[in-house]
C-alpha cells in the first residue's frame, strides 16, 4: 500500500471512530421528557429549568452524555400543553418530568405507565394524580408548592403592608388554573375577618389585566393577588407596571417575582422543587419505582419585600413586618 493511500486510510478510520462512539453513546443514554406550561422566555421557567439540569449533572447526569432531555414549552396554552404531552409520551421515555398542574393533568391522561415526577402542583390528591401523600400509588409521584390556606396567607401579609386596602382581587386564569377554588375558599374566609371585599378576577391574557388593575386602581384601595399558575409568568410584567402606574399593592408567590419589581411574595422556593425533581428523577432512572417515592409538601418558605417598589407606589412598609422579612429588596 502506498504511503498516502495508509495515511488517507487511517485518517478515516480516526475521523469515524468518534462518530462511532458517539452514535453508540446517543444509543445507550437515557431520556427525560420535561413538559413545562409556561413560556420559554418566562423568567421564573428559566430559573426553574437550570436548577433541574444543574441538580441532574451533580447527580452524574449529563445532557447529552448519559442523558437526553427533551424539553417542550407549552406558552401557558392548554391545547398546545396537550398536544405536547401526547408527543413526549409517544416517544416513550424513561422517565417524564411534569411542571405544575396542567403538565401533570396532561401527562397523566396520556400514560399511566411512565414514570412522571412532578414539581410545583397544589393539590395532587384532589387532582387524582396521587392516591395519597404517603402512597402515591399511581405511575405519578413529585412535590407540592403551596397549601390551599396559603390563599389566606397571602391577603393577611398584603393587608400587614397596606391596612388601609378595603378590596383585594384574586387574579387566576381558568384554563391554567382549574384548581383556582383550591385557594379562593381560604383567601375569602380571610377576607371576611379583615373585613376585606373579596374579588374573584379570573382573566386570560395581559390586555384583560390591564383593564381589571387600571379599574382598581381608579376607583382606589384595591390590591390584587396573582396566584402561582402556568400563565401568571406571561401577564407578570403587565402587572408590574399597571400596579404601579394606578399604586395597587401587588402579592406574589414567586420569589422572583418580587425581586423584579412586585411588592411582595410569599412562598416556597421554587428552584429547590425542581432540585428535588432531579433528585426524584435520578432515583427512578437508577430503578426506583414512583409508588416508593412518597409526595412531598413544602417546609420552607420565603417572605419578600421590595422596598423600592412600596416607595414607588407611595407605601411606607412598618419596620416590624421588614424584621420579619426574609429578604428585603432595596
């Protein structure tokens, strides 16, 4: 064999070998289908979704290595949601990893034989996706965001910040947030006691926030609550800057939230359920079955204030309810 036609030779067997073991590699890794409600851009999904890649790749689990992620976005619109989900269970992965409740209704009525772990869902129990808390019992096990009596919560720490509020709005949208009753029985019951008008205000895109927190605002002491659901990340920023154009005091469940210019929040850390997804989601790949792993609920949560934001809206925060903030944004 001549000397070019060796080196031409060995050449290519160099250049296919990592193709190769590449192609073996993609052959042998797992998969993860992720379905998430909300957009892509949303700022909270994002945080959410680097904290589940970056717990899994502690965990030995590399996209692209070892694992193949197979993210889908469902823009907080039920259909697509579905028509997502369908796709991500005909692929047959090992393991499908639900955010919040519309995901897991999705993905559960398409298979209950994959394994699904979900994240940041209120009531999986009254939504069927579990038998009971200890005993999942089903092909669904995961992690509980927030409490039902949390819809009281939230208008008791509003109404610490501005007594002066008289009526106080519950924003939701009713196709993301079927389960919006969940929270709006605690949330009128403490309205009651403060003496409060409660406002049941379900709406299904920004132009419809705008209209309901521009008549708040006008008609005076009014604040709105946004409920954690699918959609809430798509309105955020109309109600950022409507609440503080008419000064409405505004209360979140997202922490970020209130980091990127909402009065306040109150809630669970949301990026450490996603952690405790990956956790959930590496003991299954290793062999786990979901009916060994019980259901969680919170046991942190995290109280903010945005100090900058009460003084845009005119509020001055006492000192006692900032002592007793976990984070005090100024």
């Amino acid at each position: 064999m001549r000397r070019r036609e060796f080196i031409a030779l060995v050449g290519a067997v160099a250049t296919a070998f990592p193709f190769a073991a590449r192609a073996e590699e993609t052959r042998s890794s797992r998969r993860v289908g992720i379905l998430n409600p909300m957009a892509k851009t949303d700022v909270a999904a994002r945080e959410w979704d680097a904290a589940f890649r970056q717990r899994l790749a502690e965990l030995g689990w590399i996209d692209g290595r070892n694992v193949r992620l197979e993210e889908h976005w469902g823009d907080g619109n039920v259909d697509r949601i579905r028509t997502l989900a369908k796709e991500l269970v005909q692929a047959k992965p090992d393991v499908l990893v639900a955010i919040m409740t519309p995901a897991t209704a999705a993905l559960r009525a398409e298979t209950r034989t994959i394994p699904i772990v979900f994240a940041a869902v209120s009531d999986p129990v009254g939504s069927g996706f579990a038998a009971s808390l200890a005993k999942p019992a089903g092909n669904a096990t995961g992690f509980i965001d927030v409490e039902g009596a949390m819809g009281g919560k939230w208008l008791e720490l509003l109404h610490e910040i501005a007594p002066s509020l008289s009526r106080v709005a519950f924003l939701f949208n009713p196709q993301t947030a079927p389960f919006a009753r969940y929270y709006l029985e605690p949330f009128q019951a403490a309205a009651s006691a403060l003496s409060i008008r409660p406002i049941e205000a379900p709406v299904h895109d920004a132009a419809e926030v705008e209209s309901l927190i521009t008549k708040l605002g006008r008609e005076g002491s009014a604040g709105v609550i946004v409920m954690p659901e699918a959609s809430s990340g798509g309105y955020f920023g109309t109600v950022r800057s409507f609440a503080e154009r008419y000064r409405v005091p505004t209360m979140f469940a997202l922490g970020i939230h209130a980091e990127t210019g909402g009065l306040a929040s109150y809630g669970v850390d949301y990026p450490e359920l996603l952690r405790k997804a990956a956790n959930y989601t590496d003991r299954i790949l290793k062999g786990t079955r979901p009916t060994e792993l019980p259901v969680q609920i919170p046991t942190k949560f995290e109280f903010i204030i945005n100090l900058k934001t009460a003084k845009a809206i005119g509020l001055t925060v006492p000192a006692s309810l900032l002592a007793r903030a976990d984070q005090v944004i100024e």
